[in-house]
C-alpha cells in the first residue's frame, strides 16, 4: 500500500478507498494513483454514500464530478456492483473511462468481444463504438458482466434511453444502431440464444383485426382466424386476415348498423363485391390506386370459405343462409410467365458478372441458373451442394413456398462460384430455422446477418443500368428476381423437356403450374403447326410485301428463298415458310422413270440444280447444298440411262 492510500479520509470509506486503491494501482503508475486517490477522498468527504448521491439531480450530479474528478471512482463502483447508474447520467455525461475500467477488471471480455468484430469483418470504427462504448455503457447500465448480460437487458436499456431526456433523438437513433452490433457480439459468442432481428415486432391477432368496428362481427373473425391458424403458416394466417378486414371497413362504412352476421343479407354482398372490385390499396401499401385482381379474388373467396366453415362448424354466429356462391368469385386472369428474351438475358447476366457485390453477382447467377424462387435463394443451407457421383452434382432446394424439397442439377461453372463465396464466407454461428427452431449454418449469411433480398434486387437494378437495357419510354428495363426462374423454365421448355422432368425441377406440386410452360414453346405445337401451315400454304401462298407472288427466274435464283426446282417450273415458296418437306422427293425416289421426251427439261434442271448448289455453298446453307447434290446426281444418273437408250435404239 503506498503512502498516499495510507492518508485516508474517514474510516467510514477505508474499505472502499482501499479497495479502488488497488484496482487503480494496476492500470496506472504511482502519480495517476495518489491524484485518483485525492479526488475520490475530497469525493467521499461530502458524499460518504453513493446510493444516496445517485438520487441527486442529474445536473447536480453533473457538477460534483466536475469539481471533485471523480467520474473514473464512480464508474468503478458501478462496474463492481457497489452502486446503480441511471440512464440519465450515461446520456448526459461524457462516457470516457467505461472501457478502461472494463479492461482493469475483465479484459477477456474485451478480447473475446473484439474476436467476434474481427471474425465477422467490421471495421475499426464500428467495432470501437459498438464494444468500447456501447457494449461497456449496456454493461454499466445493467450492472452485469459480458456473459451475464440478457436479451431483457437491452430491452431495458433501450426502454430507458427512449424515456431519457437527456439523449436527443439523434443519439437515440444511433445507440438504437449499436445495440443491433451489441446483439450480434452476444449472439455469435452464445451469450444469447437468438440472433438479432431487424424487424419490428408484428401485432396480435385481435389488433390487427381492431380495423373492423363492429365487435361482434370482429369477435366472429378473430375466433376463426384462431381456428385456421393451428393448421396455416404464420405468412398465410396475415393474408388470411387482410383478406377479412376489407369487409369489415365495408359494414362500417357503408352498413354501420350492421352489427352481426345474423343481419347480412345478399344486397349486402352485392353491394360489397361491386365495392371490393374497385376500393383502393389499404394498410402499409396504402396508395390511391385500384387493388389487383389477385387481391380483389383474395377477399371474396376467404369471406365465401369462412362463412361455409362455420356454418360446417355450427356456429351460432353463423349468416342464416348461404349468401356468397362459386360464381360470386371472380376467375383470375392465367398470364404466360414473362422470360427475358434471349439477347437481354445475354447481355443482363454479362452484366451481372461484372457486378461489385459478390452476394449479388452469386444469387442472381444461381436465380438463373436453377431456376429458384428468391425465398429459396435465402434458405441454402452451407451442405446444400451434394455429389451424386456417376450423376454429378446437385444443389439440394430446402422447403420453401410450397412446403417441398427438390434437387437441381448443377453445372461445373456454378459450383465452381458456390465454393468460392464458401470460402469467402467464413464461420459463423448457426441461425434458428424458422420453421423448426433448429440451428441452421446458412449459405448466404455475412457479418453474422443473414443476407436481405434487397441486394439482390439492388444488384438486378445495377445490372441493368449496367448493360443499357431499357423498357417502355427510354425507362430502365424492369426486371424481377422471380423472372430469371420464368426464364430459365422457358429455355428447358424450348429445348423440348418433358413436363414431368420440368415439373420436378421448378418443385411444382400440381401440374396445371407446369402447363403454363408447356404452351410458350412447345416443340410438339410447333411440329404441328408446321405440318398444318405447309398445308395450307399450298393453297395460299405466303407473299413478302412488296413483292409480286410469282417472280421471275432470274429474280427467283438471286433471291432469299431456299429454292426447289422441278422438271416443269420452280417453286414460289418463300423462305417464311421454311423448307418443304417434299422438295424433289419425286426425282430422287426409286420409282421414278422419266421418259425420252423430258430429257430436255431435265438437262434445264439439272442446269438449275447446279447453280442452286453453289449459291448454297455461297451461303453457308450446308443442308440445302447437300439436298441439291442429291438431286443434281439422281438427275445426272436419270439423263445418262435415257442419252445410253437411245443411242441403243438408233444402232443397227
């Protein structure tokens, strides 16, 4: 004990000086130690008891350790549990010194906390005001050390800073900020047990149903969403009840004394589908615009399918009779799913290869390349990618929209960038499975975050911009997530893919959603389209404007056509039409026997036929100059048995 500790003030604060004694000896040389030890002896001379001295008004507090020094003596005590700070004093004084006490007394927390910002990629900065200032205030604030501290302790901080009058709203908002850090540094070094969310809590059932005014008939809605939520997932039990509200906003403006569902008739209903059809968005899309089909359909079949379960059900509450019938649903319009049209799906996912954000450039080449839905993108788990062997390699699709698994053939180029984000990705902590609860390692998970879909919708946007694509207007082409699975659906649809192997690609349930596919490129449909078009272009013939339906010959060898010449003309049908199926089908089979007289015609055509074979292989047309070196031989064969059976005939 040196000289300066031995000069105590009273014997009340012995114990207490002494104590602070020997913390201060350790972080400081013998000059800081006696003034430290000055200024918390003039402190305790006038306030003997802490607990006490906290009850003063915050400015009166303010001005003792401006005067007396003591700020670092109170910030120990209160790390050491012998006193309870307030919020108000945190927020009003200047909190130097919260760090260099923590480190004193537990400086593996400290080092824990920073391995955490080092493992997870934060900067510098980030990490100082996160751990130095705001972990070290969280912890002074709820008296607790790193591993004690509790998600109940944030909460409590964050309570107590939005009541506190001493932090304006800017700092509010970026302690806010930082406490967001603090959950993720307890989280990854499982300190809590759930990782940080963003999100705001979502509101109970009976307050997002408050919208509809009449109780009764409010009372009738909750209890049934209830009933319907034990066997629906949370996503369809909220579009259950924004389905539902609409009709209650109807009654209470335009039937407010209706009161009950006893006292619904069908003018009611009448009055409401005309009104639904036409009402505005409402809730947080709230805009002055007409609400989609999608929605409008939504509506009536979720009010037509409650009032028949509870009538099922035998409820009391029940309408007296049936008052909302199948045709009262309006069909939804069944659009062709919108693909990128081949050349702006070149050029947009060149772009995407160039894109700075590696998450981006990674999901949206896997959205292209098997054909996910964005929920499913998010969902990858790190063992996602298997090797199947003689099979090759596979990405394993968790359950997503439709509660189903698949497995998707994967090419080299793609695993190849799946491993790379691997390893870019590094360890972190598992996140609790929404569905289960259980710990999931995440594929696409960064600085101890989940990755959001905005940067992959970002990242479309750049891309875009990036390639020049424009739509309607000069505008920046639109283009969604959810398009490059249209797109990749409709390349193995061209490419002639089963419906069966479609179906079990895209993770369809129902093969009406596959259908939609079948019937933008079907080969079979195009196979008989052209079958059938031949035919009738036999009888009407496909002119090109501008042009007279049967042109000259010498118009007809230097056009565009691919040209068939037979024995007694040439043939008009334009290149629109593709080729004929029958071309010189006659002058090459077997059963064909031209006589003597025609052999003029034939010499004429074969004159053609070798000058349509080098304007073939002008064009680089390798499958007409080879049909026209067939006929060119059966002609020449055909003109050679004729010239020998003549000259057999004339000799004596």
């Amino acid at each position: 004990m040196t000289a300066a500790v031995a000069r105590r003030g009273t014997d009340g604060d012995h114990r207490l000086l002494d104590d602070y004694a020997v913390f201060s000896q350790a972080c400081t040389g013998d000059r800081g130690l006696r003034d430290r030890l000055r200024a918390t002896r003039a402190f305790l001379d006038t306030h003997p008891d802490l607990d006490v001295w906290m009850t003063r008004p915050v400015t009166t507090r303010l001005t003792d350790l401006r005067r007396d020094r003591a700020w670092l003596f109170i910030v120990w005590a209160v790390f050491t549990g012998r006193v309870r700070i307030d919020m108000d004093l945190l927020a009003a004084k200047h909190l130097f010194g919260l760090r260099q006490t923590v480190a004193g007394l537990w400086p593996e927390d400290l080092v824990a906390a920073h391995g955490v910002a080092f493992q997870l990629g934060w900067s510098p900065k980030w990490a100082r005001d996160v751990i130095d200032e705001t972990l070290c205030t969280v912890m002074a604030h709820s008296g607790h050390r790193l591993r004690e501290l509790t998600d109940a302790d944030i909460e409590t901080f964050l309570v107590a800073l939005a009541a506190c009058p001493f932090a304006s709203k800017a700092t509010a908002k970026s302690w806010h900020r930082r406490t967001f850090g603090v959950r993720q540094v307890l989280y990854e070094l499982a300190v809590v047990a759930d990782p940080p969310r963003r999100v705001l809590p979502k509101a109970s059932l009976a307050e997002r149903l408050g919208a509809v005014c009449a109780p009764e008939i409010r009372r009738v809605m909750l209890a049934y969403v209830e009933c319907r939520s034990a066997v629906l997932a949370r996503s369809s039990v909220e579009g259950l009840i924004d389905a539902l509200i609409p009709f209650g906003e109807f009654l209470a403006g335009h039937h407010p004394e209706t009161r009950s569902l006893h006292d619904l008739e069908r003018a009611h209903i009448e009055e409401f589908l005309v009104w639904n059809r036409s009402r505005a968005w409402r809730g947080r899309l709230a805009r002055d615009k007409q609400v989609s089909p999608s929605v409008v359909h939504a509506s009536v079949l979720a009010l037509r399918n409650m009032f028949d379960d509870i009538t099922l059900w035998g409820w009391a509450e029940r309408p007296e009779r049936r008052l909302i019938f199948a045709t009262d649903v309006p069909r939804l319009p069944r659009p062709l799913p919108r693909g990128l049209a081949p050349a702006v799906d070149q050029a947009l996912m060149e772009a995407v290869g160039r894109l700075d954000d590696d998450f981006a450039r990674v999901g949206i080449t896997l959205l292209r390349r098997a054909g996910l839905r964005l929920g499913e993108l998010l969902d990858l788990e790190l063992n996602c990618v298997v090797d199947y062997g003689s099979t090759g390699t596979w990405l394993r699709v968790p359950l997503g929209k439709l509660n189903t698994e698949r497995s998707v053939p994967l090419d080299a180029d793609t695993v190849a960038l799946l491993d790379a984000w691997t390893a870019r990705r590094g360890r972190q902590r598992p996140h609790p499975n929404p569905r289960s609860g259980a710990p999931c390692d995440y594929l696409f998970a960064e600085r101890g975050q989940r990755i959001s879909a905005w940067r992959i919708r970002g990242g479309l946007d750049t891309a875009v911009a990036t390639a020049g694509l424009t739509g309607p207007g000069d505008n920046p082409l639109r283009v969604t997530p959810h398009q490059l699975r249209h797109t990749y659906a409709t390349e193995l649809a061209n490419a002639g893919m089963s419906l069966q192997g479609l179906m079990a690609l895209l993770g369809h349930v129902t093969p009406e959603m596959t259908l939609r596919y079948a019937v933008l490129a079907s080969p079979t449909l195009r196979s008989a389209y052209d079958e059938a078009i031949g035919k009738v272009r036999t009888r009407i013939p496909v002119v090109a404007a501008g042009r007279p339906a049967v042109p000259t010959k010498v118009e007809w060898l230097a056009s565009e056509y691919l040209k068939t010449r037979v024995a007694t003309g040439y043939c008009s049908r334009h290149l629109v039409a593709e080729a004929c199926p029958y071309a010189n089908v006659c002058e090459t089979c077997d059963n064909f026997v031209p006589g003597p007289e025609f052999v003029p015609a034939l010499r004429s055509q074969l004159a053609d036929i070798l000058q349509l074979r080098a304007d073939a292989d002008q064009r680089g047309w390798t499958g007409e100059a080879a049909r026209h070196a067939r006929v060119a031989n059966a002609l020449e064969n055909h003109i050679a048995r004729l010239e020998n059976t003549g000259a057999a005939g004339r000799s004596p």
